[in-house]
C-alpha cells in the first residue's frame, strides 16, 4: 500500500488495544516501568527474570519476526538486573541479555537487531558453569546503536556516542565517539557542545506529544471510510 487507508477510528481503536495489553500483560513483567510507554504489539516483547526496570516514556517498536527481549539470569543468590533509563528506542530484535548488570542511559536509541551482553555465558573450557562470569555493561545518555550492532561486556559507552551499524564493540567508547566495524574502532569525534536534540526534549511533555499526534494522525487519515479501506483489503487496486 501506498499511503494508510485506515479510517481514524480504526486507528485509535488499535492504539488503545496496544495500550492496554501493555498495562494488562506486560507491565507486570517489569519491576518498574514508567509512565507513557508506547509498545507496538506488545505481545512480542519478552521480558524473561527479575531486576527489569524501565523509566518513563519507553518506545519498542516490535514484530511477529521481530521480537525485543530483555533477559536476566537469575540464580537466586546471584540475580542480574537491567536497568533502562527515560525516553529510550528499542527497535524490532533488540536483545538485552543480563548475568550481572546491563545500565542504559536517557534518551538511547536502539536500531533493529542489536545485541547487549555483558557476559560470554560459557567458558572456553567449562561451558556448565550455572553462574557464568560477567562484567557490567554501561551506556551513556543520548546514545545511538545502529542495525545489527553487538556490544560485549564490561564496556562503558559514553553520553552521545555512536555505534555504527554492525560494529563488534569490546572495548570502552568514549563520550561523543563515533565508532564503527569489528572490532569497533574510533572514526569520527563529536563536537561536545553539539547542540543535542534528544529524545528527552521529545518527550519532555509526553501528553503535549500525544495531542500533537492524534492531530497529525486525524488530519491524515481524514476522508478515509470503513468501506473503502475494506475495498483496498480485498480488491487492491496499483493507486493504492
């Protein structure tokens, strides 16, 4: 299709849907999850383990072929924990796998496909081990992981960075860092003083935000029928 046929009511009616299998299924699986959090089917997204806390306005944009996991192993004398800060992105196939501790900043943006581990889970030579080693992971505010992206243990990814898509990173990133490949090395240094536009300032006022989109969704799905986005169903035509 080349435009959305829906007609509005259609469309508040599924984002109040998604909505409230968020409150009702999934909330709970946190440990704490903030206010205005936006789940596209939420019914794929796997929250597996204790210790998994969220702030406000979190977005994950997930599908059937996508789903977004945030995992933590969990011996009851040993539980690991993923702590995600405010206004984060989680695009489709983000994976957050916790031994120990997995921290992410305000505002980070997560491309589809990217991977945060902050432990090998086998050894080389045991691979039994119920506790596996592992090392804190740490990201920043306002930190961008791009498609396909792996970040590895024990690394510190400083405020601004940027990880470019497919990159191996096994090693710290300094603050307003760009770095690419595998392993990620440095290939372009930000200007600290920017300026930033951040997710933050995005939804610094997430109902402001809200309004300005139903708006911008009323206007563009204006003049749309139920009869004729059933049309485009099942007699699609090349204008479509």
């Amino acid at each position: 299709m080349r435009r959305d046929h829906r007609p509005y009511w259609m469309h508040r009616l599924w984002e109040d849907f998604e909505n409230a299998w968020t409150r009702r299924f999934l909330a709970s699986h946190f440990e704490a999850l903030g206010d205005h959090a936006k789940v596209v089917r939420p019914w794929n997204v796997e929250v597996f383990g204790p210790n998994v806390r969220a702030g406000h306005a979190i977005h994950i944009v997930s599908r059937r072929d996508q789903p977004v996991s945030f995992t933590v192993w969990s011996p009851k004398d040993a539980p690991g924990e993923i702590t995600i800060g405010d206004c984060c992105f989680f695009a489709g196939g983000v994976r957050l796998l916790a031994a120990g501790s997995i921290t992410i900043g305000d505002g980070a943006l997560f491309a589809k496909n990217t991977t945060i581990s902050d432990s090998d889970w086998h050894d080389l030579y045991d691979r039994i081990d119920p506790r596996p080693a592992h090392k804190p992971v740490v990201l920043g505010r306002n930190v961008w992981v791009g498609d396909g992206a792996f970040i590895g243990k024990g690394v510190t990814i400083g405020d601004n960075a940027v990880i470019a898509a497919r990159s191996v990173v096994t090693r710290d990133v300094p603050a307003n860092t760009v770095v690419a490949g595998s392993p990620a090395s440095v290939v372009k240094q930000l200007d600290p003083d920017g300026p930033f536009k951040t997710r933050m300032e995005m939804l610094g006022d997430p109902e402001g935000l809200n309004s300005f989109m139903e708006a911008a969704y009323a206007e563009a799905l204006k003049g749309n029928s139920t009869l004729g986005w059933l049309r485009t169903k099942f007699f699609p035509r090349r204008t479509d």
